[in-house]
C-alpha cells in the first residue's frame, strides 16, 4: 500500500502541472475572439429581424436550438436569467410579437452591462454574438462581465443555446444580421 501511494503522489503532481496544457490554457485568446472582433457579414443582402432571425429564436426544436422551448431560458415561462428570480427574458413568442423581442434584444445586457445585447452593425460590441459563440466567445468577454448578474456559468452565463445546438449556419445568419445593423 505504501508503495502505491509513494507511486501515485509524484504521478498525480506530474498530472497538475501538466493540466493547463492539455486542456489548452495558454494566453492566446481563442480564435474565435479575433473572429468576433474583426466580422465582416457573410452576404450582401440584408438580412430582416422578423422573417429571417425571429423565426430561429421562435423554433421550439430542441435539436436546433430553438430558445422558445418551454423549460429553455427564454420559453414560455421563461426561466429566470438573474440568481434572486426577479428577471427573465421572454422574446414574446406567445402571442408573437418580433418587434417587441427585437427591442428587449437591443437593450443593454444584464451580465456585462456596459454592452448592449444587439448593438447595430457591431458584432463586435454584441453580448448576443459572444453568447451564441460557445464558451470560448463566452471567455473573451468575460472581463466584462459581473459576476452573479445572472444564473449560469460566472460571470458571463452560460452559452446559447443551453438546449439543442446552433447551426453554424444559424449563427453566421445571426453575426450577419447583427454586423448588417440589426434590420427589422
């Protein structure tokens, strides 16, 4: 037993240091932190608020990410996004309402407020483009954001969609709108 012991101690301290470096932790941001920054959008055509990205938010699939699922964050009742209860983020989908869901997106972020959920034509300065970009998006903002200004994972939440998963095409559609300026 001994033995074992004295065996496992120095494999395990060879494991500790060995860790950031297997995980990836080094202290270059993530690529995706120079995509966000630098975005251009994808198409020419303009792409509109309530035909082409409502629609998406609205989806109550959960195998593609839709956030209107009844028990998702912002479903029908929507969970609440802040520790004591008090605030949630309903995007209006019953009864539909995409203007009203484009304006609770274009106020100010409750985790990093500083920044605006959808600032128009800067993906850049768009907490919704850091949040649909995993948590590698989610870690280049963090600085930015307060911790225990919402539930999930400090500081800045957790990633969307928490159920389901965001096409890349999904996404690339979403970044264009926002870097287009967030057309209705």
């Amino acid at each position: 037993m001994t033995r074992l012991r004295s065996a496992i101690l120095p494999l395990s301290l060879l494991a500790t240091a060995l860790a950031p470096l297997a995980c990836g932790s080094t202290s270059t941001p993530p690529a995706v932190c120079g995509e966000l920054m630098d975005y251009t959008p994808t198409s020419a055509t303009q792409l509109s608020f309530a035909t082409d990205i409502y629609p998406l938010f609205a989806s109550t699939v959960a195998t593609n990410g839709g956030c209107a699922q009844a028990g998702a964050c912002h479903g029908v009742e929507p969970l609440p996004i802040n520790p004591l209860g008090t605030k949630t983020l309903q995007f209006l989908f019953n009864p539909e309402s995409p203007a009203m869901a484009k304006a609770q997106l274009l106020m100010a972020s409750v985790n990093a407020s500083g920044m605006q959920r959808v600032s128009p034509g800067s993906v850049k300065n768009s907490f919704l483009s850091y949040k649909i970009s995993g948590k590698d998006g989610l870690s280049c903002i963090s600085s930015m954001c307060q911790s225990g200004a919402s539930v999930g994972s400090p500081p800045c939440g957790d990633p969307m969609p928490n159920v389901g998963v965001l096409s890349a095409t999904d996404r690339t559609k979403i970044l264009d709108w926002i870097g287009g300026g967030a057309a209705d």
